[in-house]
C-alpha cells in the first residue's frame, strides 16, 4: 500500500502564503496521478488540485490563481504552494493518488486562516 505523510500547513493570516509537501512511499510515484485534497470543518473532503504523470494540471475553481501543484518524481514527492490565503481554505489538506484515492490516507497537516 502506499503511505503518504503531508507536512507544511500552519496558522496563517489572510493573505499569507504556505507551501504544504507530501512525500508518497512508492517506487512508481512517476506513473501516479496525485491530487491535493482537503476537509473543512463539518465538511465532506474535497480534491483541490491535481496532476498527471506528465505534468497536466487541474484546480477546483475556488482555489485557481492561488494554489499551484508540483511534483519531484525523483524524490516521490508533491507538493501544493498555497498564496492568498482566505478563512474559508481553513481546513485538513491531504495528499493521495487521484481520480481514485487510496483507501488509507495520511495523516494531513492542517491549515488554519485566520486573523
């Protein structure tokens, strides 16, 4: 199975800039399509971003212009730059394989927006 371990998130105010990482225990990372997910507070969790073997990209429309995904498929990780931070980005985020997650996520690492 592959395991995932997220780091980077923290307390931000609005406007504030983190980059948030995930490094996936695979040797076929390269072949993985990854996404970027997250659970608010009271909500079901969403994909935020995601992208491709080949580097093809895809952002929900709340998050697009302020987060960007990237990936090192020599190190097997992804990670998702996150700027302008609004409270509503408050959430868990979560990194897994994307259109169809692995059934055991990480851990997340939790941002918080706030003032």
């Amino acid at each position: 199975q592959v395991q995932f371990v997220e780091s980077g998130g923290g307390l931000v105010q609005p406007g504030g800039t983190l980059r948030l990482s995930c490094a996936a225990s695979t040797t076929i990372f390269g072949f993985l399509s990854m996404g970027w997910y997250r659970q608010a507070p009271g909500k079901q969790r969403e994909l935020v971003a995601s992208m491709t073997p080949s580097g093809r990209t895809h952002y929900v429309d709340s998050v697009k212009g302020r987060f960007t995904i990237s990936r090192d498929n020599a190190k097997n990780t992804v990670a998702l730059h996150v700027n302008n931070l609004k409270t509503e980005d408050t959430a868990v985020y979560y990194c897994n394989l994307h259109p169809t997650p692995n059934e055991y996520w990480g851990q997340g690492t939790p941002v918080t927006v706030s003032s």
